[in-house]
C-alpha cells in the first residue's frame, strides 16, 4: 500500500481567484504547459470558446460538459502533484464557485495590472477568509499599459485587506517591459514575447551589478531600477511565510500570461510555497490528512453532463487516507456502505477511472440522486465534515407556472434542483410563491431548462423585487415571535425550512439590522 503522509506530502491543492477576463484561462494553460499537460491547454481553450455560445439547452449542455471536463486538472510538477480546481467563471459563475474554494487548500489570485483589484475578486476573497486560505498573487498583463504597480499593491492591501510582498517586481511595462526581477535572489528575467504553446527559458541575470544587466538595460535604466527596488523594499512587507499560511500575507508576482512570462517563477514559488492539505475538522474531531482512514466531503454536483446518461458526478475531495478502487466506503448522512469501484477523474476528453486516490485529490462518484452537497464519506465513523456553506444568493428570480396544474411537480422539481445546490428556494410566508435564488444568472436557466426535460414543467422565471437573503438565528423566543410578526411579509422558508429575511433594498436590510439589534443576519448558513 501507498505510503499515505508522503502521498499527501507531494499534493498542492488550489484553485484560481479572479474577476472575468483578467486572465484566469490563459494562466490555467499556461500552468498545465509548464506542468507538461500540453494536449489539456487546448481543453481550457474550448471551453472558453464555448462561452460565448448561447445558451439553448444542447449548448448549456455541451458547455457544462466541457467545463467538468477540466473541472479538475491533475498535472505533476517538479516532486509535486498539483490539484487545480476549476472556479466557474462568466456565466457560468454558481455557488459551486464559492464551494470550490471550501475544497482547496491554498488560492490564487489573479490580477489585471489596468483594473486592480475587481469586484468578483472582493467577493471570491470574502469566501477565503472564511477558512484563512493562504493566498499567492499574480498580477497579469504587464506586456500592456496598467496601473503603478505600487499602487495596485496599496489597493490589495486596503481593499482586500491582506499585507502583500512582492517576490517578483517589473522592470517597464507595455512597450517598455523588459523584465522581472526576482527580488528574493537579483536575478533578473529579461522580457521575450512567446506566444503559443511552447515553453521559452528567456534569458536571466544575476545580480544588480552585472554588466550583462548594464547592457540589457542601460546604465541609467540599473540606476533607476535599483532606486525603486529600494524604495519597494521599504515600503512593502517582507517575505513570511508563516503569514501567509495564516492567509494574512500573499507574496505577489508580475508577468504576462498570455507570454508565458513570470509564470515559471509563480509556479515554482507555488509548489515550494504553497501548503500540502491541513487537518480538517468536522463536527465531532479534527482529522488529520495521515490518518490511515479514507475520509472526504463532496463540495460539488455536476449534473447532466452527458445527455445519454443523465449521470450526475459528485465531486469529492479526500480528506484523510486513500481510496481504491472496490473499496467500501460509507455515506454517511444516509448512513449506508456502498462499494465504489467507478470513482472518476477527468483528463482531457477522456473519463479515466482512478486506481487510488490521495489526501489533496478530487474523484467523481456516479451519483443517482442519493448524493448532496455536503455529504461526508468515511471508512465507518460517523464525521461529518465542516464548512460547505450555503451562500447568500445575490440574484432572485419568481418562478411563475405556465400550466398551474403542475404545481406539485414543479415544487417537487424545484426542491430536488436545490438540493444539488447550484440554486436556493425560498418560499414567503405570506404567499405561495417559489422564490428562486443564484449567484449566477445562467442557474436561472439551468433550472427552467431542467425543469422542463426531466420534470416535464413548463415555467419561466421573472425578476422579483429581492435584494439579498439574510439567514435569521435569534436566541431570544420572544424577540424571534415580535420579529416574526413585525417582519412578517419579507420573511420566508428555505429549502431546509430555515427562515430566511428577503431584503427588497440594502437600505431596508441596513434598517432592519439596526431596528433588531438582538437578530442575527446571516450571509452564510452552514449545511
Ligand atoms: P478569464 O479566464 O479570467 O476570463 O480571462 P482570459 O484568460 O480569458 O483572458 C481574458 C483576455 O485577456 C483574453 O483576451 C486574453 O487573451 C487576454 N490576456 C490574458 N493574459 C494576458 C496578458 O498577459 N497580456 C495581454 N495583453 N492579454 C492577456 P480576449 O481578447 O478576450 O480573448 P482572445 O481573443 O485573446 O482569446
């Protein structure tokens, strides 16, 4: 049997942080380029292609099918295997965006050097915090005019509110890049633009005062590279690593995605830097990565990713242990053992089946609707994994029946759609309504799209006036009874019968807080 600790030891786990278009996708390619995975590159590439379909059913279809296809990327580097997890983004941006990030066990965030810091990234940050995800940096696009970078790192850190150290600094930007230098070691990357799928070395030098530095750049252009490296030093943070384990520093990097450059100093800082997974804790211990014991928590559902099967894929991460292939596992939530000799990983086009699977892994299990988002799988003991939130929907939409006869099938539908958790339901205290609630708007039509084919109901879905969804906990009974009867008309049920406040405005939830000092609004629930 595989030696579990030094299985886990080799495992990084993470995925990428961005608002769309600062360059994730290119970063994802280039990453398996260099991770030698070159045939997936094109993978990520269709997809992006596929982003722009419309979004009749046969497309929604193809372009989910897709994205599972690179939902996991496994790809080795160096004496490590790196786990990249795929973030939805676009349209295409869910819950399961967020949940990702409950899998993962460090981020990164990817920057473009004319935006700054965008407001996916605030929100997708929001979510790190909650576990301490320790967090690199990459700024991309220095081949193009952007921002000082001094001050997109003062915005990092006033925005986002983490320290950053720069590893790597630009020498010029756009048409004047020549470099980066790495701040740790002087070595200086010279600037060659290399599109494509090769993988360019560039030339480095070593040392500020290296003739060959002079002669790159010119003696004027040293002098002034040292002044500001100086002046960088003193006004930024040094390097420490134990802070940024704790998530309160995120070393920071420049490059050029789409030119491969900076990219080899990100992934090797990556592999070196970046933690191998942690102890996790569930509701009733911690449990440690080494444990001898498989255990694992399924952050994410897949559905209907193959219109000739109607499968659905639950994607789970293993915590502790290994699995094999054959092996027993227990599903713990409906307490039942079932054999697993089909868990799936998914390499380019291709479903390949995996042998075993370590702490840090992703396998899919075939899940015929017993599965939910959440579920904990163990060798026996009863855990129960913490930590997949359900998240505040940010979009709200009614949906209205076209043949009101289908009401029973439509609740049942809806009720069965949120359970894989892509969408929330809320129902209103005060009328029958279904409330639909997603962070991203292409669940809307997800749902409707499903709910036509596999529950056979005609509905579509209209704006409702609902800003957000506060999850309410009161320990006060008497205080819960007035709020109830005082907040009666925007107060409703979720799919789990927990009342939840529907605020129409910011300025009504802001008001409601302040009215109910003892109300607790919660952004988040806990499943
Ligand atoms: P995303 O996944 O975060 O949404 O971003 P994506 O990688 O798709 O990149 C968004 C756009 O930015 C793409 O251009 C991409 O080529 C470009 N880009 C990525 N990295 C760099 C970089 O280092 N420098 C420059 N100049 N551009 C970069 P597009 O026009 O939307 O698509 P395409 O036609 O180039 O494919």
């Amino acid at each position: 049997m595989a030696d579990i600790a030094a299985e886990l030891g080799k495992r990084r786990t993470f995925a990428i942080i961005s608002h769309p278009d600062a360059g994730k996708t290119t970063l994802t390619e280039k990453l398996l380029l260099f991770g030698g995975a070159i045939q997936l590159a094109g993978t990520v590439k269709g997809r992006k292609a596929a982003r722009h379909a419309t979004s009749d059913w046969m497309e929604m279809e193809k372009e989910r099918g897709i994205s599972v296809t690179s939902s996991v990327m496994q790809f080795p580097y160096r004496e490590r295997i790196v786990n990249l997890l795929d973030t939805p983004g676009h349209e295409d941006f869910s819950e399961d965006t967020y949940r990702t990030l409950t899998a993962v066990d460090s981020a990164l965030m990817v920057i473009d050097v004319a935006k700054g810091v965008e407001a996916r990234t605030i929100k997708l940050m929001e979510v790190c915090r909650m576990r301490d995800t320790p967090i690199l940096t990459f700024v991309n696009k220095l081949d193009r005019e952007g921002r000082d970078p001094i001050e997109i790192l003062d915005e990092i850190e006033s925005v986002l509110g983490i320290a950053c150290s720069p590893v790597t600094w630009p020498i010029g930007m756009g048409k004047r890049l020549k470099g980066v230098i790495d701040l740790r070691t002087e070595t200086t990357h010279l600037f060659s633009a290399s599109h494509g799928d090769h993988v360019l070395e560039g030339e480095t030098i070593h040392g500020l005062d290296s003739p060959a530095l002079q002669e790159a750049l010119g003696e004027h252009e040293v002098e002034k590279l040292k002044e500001e490296i100086e002046l960088v030093r003193g006004a930024s943070h040094e390097l420490d690593l134990d802070a940024y384990l704790r998530g309160e520093q995120t070393p920071v990097f420049f490059g050029s995605a789409i030119n491969n450059f900076g990219v080899r100093e990100l992934l090797d800082a990556f592999v070196e830097y970046a933690p191998p997974p942690q102890p996790r804790s569930t509701l009733q211990r911690m449990v440690d990565p080494a444990e001898s014991k498989f255990t694992g928590f399924v952050f994410k559902i897949q559905a209907n990713m193959d219109p000739a099967h109607r499968d659905r894929i639950a994607f789970l991460r293993v915590c502790s242990g290994s699995y094999r292939k054959g092996m027993k596992m227990k599903h713990v939530r409906i307490n039942k053992t079932v054999q697993v000799s089909n868990a799936i990983t998914f390499q380019a086009d291709a479903r390949r089946q995996v042998e075993e699977a370590f702490p840090g892994d992703i396998i899919g299990l075939h899940n015929h609707g017993t599965i939910q988002i959440g579920d904990t799988f163990s060798e026996g003991e009863d855990l129960k994994y913490e930590g997949v939130p359900y998240f505040a929907p940010e979009l709200f939409r009614r949906v209205v029946l076209k043949d009101p006869l289908k009401m029973k099938a439509l609740q049942k539908g809806v009720l069965q759609l949120c359970e894989e958790g892509a969408t929330q339901v809320f129902r209103p205290l005060r009328n029958n309504d279904l409330i639909l609630g997603a962070v991203g708007v292409l669940q809307f039509e997800v749902a409707a799209a499903r709910l036509k084919s596999e529950y056979g109901v005609e509905a579509v879905v209209e704006p409702i006036n609902v800003y957000t969804a506060r999850w309410v906990q009161c320990d006060d009974e008497a205080v819960l009874k007035r709020f109830k009867i005082k907040a009666h008309d925007n107060l409703a049920l979720d799919g789990d019968d927990q009342l939840v406040y529907l605020a129409p405005t910011r300025v009504n939830l802001n008001l409601t807080e302040e009215r109910w000092p003892e109300v607790k609004f919660l952004a988040t629930r806990e499943l």
